[in-house]
C-alpha cells in the first residue's frame, strides 16, 4: 500500500512522462493533447466527462487511468455518493472482475481526502 | 443494414429474454434486476448515468449494449453535442479498434430520431 | 436469427476450416490440433473442461467460441441446471456486457435440443 | 515476490474491503452478496465452480481473482494434475498474453502448500 | 457470407463514415485525421505498418479492423506467406478465442484475389 | 522503479519458468515450445516479428509481455524511431488506455541502453 499514495502517483507519472517526451513522435505526441482537451468543459460538463473517464477506465481496468480520473472527479467536486453510483454501474457492466480496481480506487479515494 | 432499426432490435431482445427466463436460475435473474437499478435516479440524475452506460459499452464494443444504451439516452434527451462528445471521450479511451462501433451507434441514433 | 441454426453453425465452420487449411502455416495448424488436445479427457472429466471452455468464451465474449462449447457440452450430457449455473459465473465475473451473449447462447442451446 | 504471500493477499483483501464498505453503495453491496452465492454448491459441485472461476480470472487476466480463486481450489481439495489442466485450457482460450498469470498463479498454489 | 465480399464491405464503411461526419465533434474528426496518418511511410515501411495494425485489431478481435488492414496489405503486397506468420503471431498472442477472426480473415484475404 | 530493471526481470522470469515447469502438463509445455518458434525467422523477418509481438503486448496491456518484446526488439536492433512508430500505431489502434503501459515501456527500453 506504500505506494498508492496521491503524491507518489503524480511523482511517478511526472517523470514517466518525461521519458515519453523524449522517444515519442509526433504521433503520439498529438494524440497525448487530443487526450487532454477531449475532457474539457463543452456541451458537458467537466464533472460529467471525467466520471465517463472514470468509468470506461473501471470497465477496461486500468489502475494508473483510474487514480487519474479520481483526482480529477475530486478537483471536479464530485461527492461519495455520486462516486458510489458511477461504481456500481462499473461493477455492474464490468463484473466481479473489476472488484480488485474498485478496492484499490476506493482507497485512493480515501487518501484523497 | 437491414437489422439495424430500433424496432428490430427491441423485438429481438423482447424475443430472447423470454428464452432467458426459461433456463435462467435465480442468481441470474437476481442480476438482471440489479442490473435496471443501477440506472435508476439518485445522486446522479438518469442522464449521467446513461451515458455512463453507454461509454463503458462502447469501450468495451458490444453492438447491443450500445443501442440499448443509445435508446434511454434518447428518452433521456440526451443533445447530438452531448451525445457527440461522450462518443470523443469513448474514442480517446478506447482507441481506433471501436470506431467500426462508433459508426454503427451514430447509424442507430440517426434512426432513432 | 435465420443464421442461428446449430446446422448452418456447423456447415460455415467446416466451410471457412477449409479455407484456413488453406492458407495457415505450420505454427498455427499445431495449435489448432493443440486446441482439440486439450479438452480430452484426463485428471478432469470432458464435461468439467467443456464448461471451463463454455465459460473463457463467454466471459471473452466470443459468439461462435460459445456455440462451439454449447453443442460440446451437450454432448457431454451437461444438464439444463449446470448450463444456467456455470452461465451465472460468467455474468457475475464478466458483468452485463455479457448479457447479450447469454441470450444467444440460451437460444443456442434451445435450437440444440 | 515479497508480497504474493498467500497471508499477505488476505490481509490486504480484509483491509480494502473495509474501505469499500465505508463508501460503496447499496448496489455494489448487493452485486458483493451475489458474488459469494454464485460459488455455492448446486447442480455443480463447488470444486467445478471454483475451476470456473479460475479460469474466468485466467482469461481476463486479473491477478488477485486468480489468486482468490487459488486459496478456494485449494480448499475445495483441487489436485495438482487438476489444477494444470484447467491451466492448460485457460492458455489455449487466452494465448500467450496469459503466461505471465499463469507464472504468478503456479507460484501462489505453490506457497498455499 | 453473402455480406463478406470486400465490395460489400467497403461500400458500408462509406455509407457510414457519412453518418459519423454529420453527428461526430472536432475530437472525433482529428483522432480520424490521426488514425490515417500513423500508418503512412516513415522509419517503418506501410507494409510493415499495416501488418502491426492487422495483428492489433486480430488480437483485439474485431472483424471490422480486420478486414480493413488486410485491405491494405493486400495493396502493399504482403504475400500469403507473410500473412499466414502475422496470423500465427496473432493467434499464439491471442489464443483459441481469435480463431474465428482468423477464419473469416483468411476467408476475406481469399476474396480480395 | 525499483523493480523495472532489465535484470530483476530476466531473473524473476527465470525463477517463476521454474515454478512453471514443476506443475505444468504437457499442453502448457507444448504451447510454450510453440511460444517460442513463432517468433523464428521465416517469410518475414525475426525483427517484423518481434515489433508484431510487441504490438500485439501493448493493445492486450501486458507490461511483462511488452517487457519481453522490448528485450527481443533491442536484440533485433530495432531503432528509437521504428520503436516511436510501432509504439504510436498500439496507442491509435489501443487508445489512451495504453498510456500507462506506454509510459514503462519506454522507461524500460530507456533501461535496456
């Protein structure tokens, strides 16, 4: 549990993704700021996007994508119980296989805090 | 193309979940009721939840879940602009391998209307 | 459903062997005989390993890979009870993004009767 | 490897289920009893349903379900020689991208003994 | 099968790429722009490119993907022997669940002759 | 970062293949073998196939697997920029869900140096 901690997270990305910056091409360098601006305020809201991104990160299980989108729904003042119901619908479409990233990102909610 | 209308595609479900509760057993069907509360209105309006729904199906590229999904986003009245960027964050996350899907969800919204 | 029939199943899959007999190289025909290796009998009876092979493609998502194990399992003598409990796991452990997978695979095993 | 002691896991497992307790809806506490149900004994045996939900967790490649399933096996009185069989099935359905699991699975029932 | 020749199939994905320009956002339409770029000349040969592409959407399992990247290397001249070691790859990777995508692949790969 | 070493995991794989080879049954050990040959040089060279391998790693998001290829690629003098394109196409085609695995797989290859 050591390094599940928020800052460490933003550590590590921090200095990974400078390691992508010096070996990526154009390509993926493009698509990295397409992935910024789609979570941007527009006929959506932010707090909306983000819990989207929260949940197709749950359904495609990836730990590092979802603890992204925690802290972002948590900039986005999304409450508990609006986080509880948007897990749900990822545990219900995404099966008992996602229990193991739901603990996790629980926890990373609570460290939040 | 032929089976690609709304009205098809509710028969077709209408006709199979018949065949599912004659072999289904309790688990199964305690499931299925499950699965329609999750959508149900609480802390998050039945919108939101929709397109929940909807971008987990779509990065998971299950054609069925996709227009049931795009069916209650309708009833929802969910916009073409909400609807066209929920399909953005759906593309961003889930890579080009669902675009053949995101073809067939704008397909069945046109038709929808 | 006019392609749904476990003969038409059959038939195209013979049809399309043919053709990948064909064209696949050596590594690949190894594995195709592999993969009928598997499920003989052994340590686990037939039936137990048609039902773990029933229950990889449904939580996989496979149409065909499920009708394949279906007849399997029917030949098998797997009884209706055992089909709607081990199609139970794979919902809880794949969640409802397997549900239309499991109404064809239930009307699969009716047109197998 | 410090940390895939099987106590170490159920230490682990304890603690953040108590988080998802503390902030986990009526949902997703409904899904969790369902969960537990589904593994009971029925027209199948708990042994087979346990060798289902192995390979389930084999194919979709998820660490700590394999791991769950494991300890149940275990005590379910799965054998050796079983235990290889349905891994052999799950890395025929999943391929090689499952080698990885299974190294990790052999190692965790290796220290269950 | 009738719906499996490669004209069928490139005047469907016509049809609906004009459905997708009239609903989908500026981000859809610069992750197209992207998705067309990424496989043209560079330190990879397009041969090269349309093969990893092939054996991404064979892994990935979608029949769309699929039948577009053999497309394409049909017209960078991949030989039948190249295909068959990229669809070994792909199946080795992959397992048992791609097989039939391999069977409808080296059916399409049959009629682009 | 730790744990990222090229040698930490040559040798953690050594050590679990061990592991592997105490309970495995013949299957597993004939897929291995098979594992092992498809990668061989033939139609299309041993570099092609190993950016084939890798790909195919990244789209199923495999970071033992990718680590593996990277390893191989490195041995078959695959160059930064045919790396940055191989690695741009799994990110189009995979989405942005890749990134984390993106992210470690150039820290690794960074590594490998």
């Amino acid at each position: 549990m050591e390094n599940n901690s928020p800052e460490s997270f933003q550590e590590t990305r921090k200095y990974l993704n400078e390691i992508v910056l010096k070996y990526a091409d154009k390509s993926t360098k493009r698509f990295f700021s397409l992935d910024t601006h789609v979570y941007q305020d527009g006929a959506l809201p932010i707090k909306t996007k983000e819990l989207l991104g929260l949940v197709a990160s749950l359904v495609l299980r990836c730990d590092d994508c979802i603890k992204y989108h925690l802290s972002q729904c948590k900039d986005a003042s999304v409450s508990d119980a609006e986080l509880a119901e948007a897990i749900s619908i990822s545990l219900i479409v995404g099966g008992s296989i996602t229990i193991p990233h739901i603990r996790r990102a629980f926890e990373f909610w609570d460290a939040l805090k």
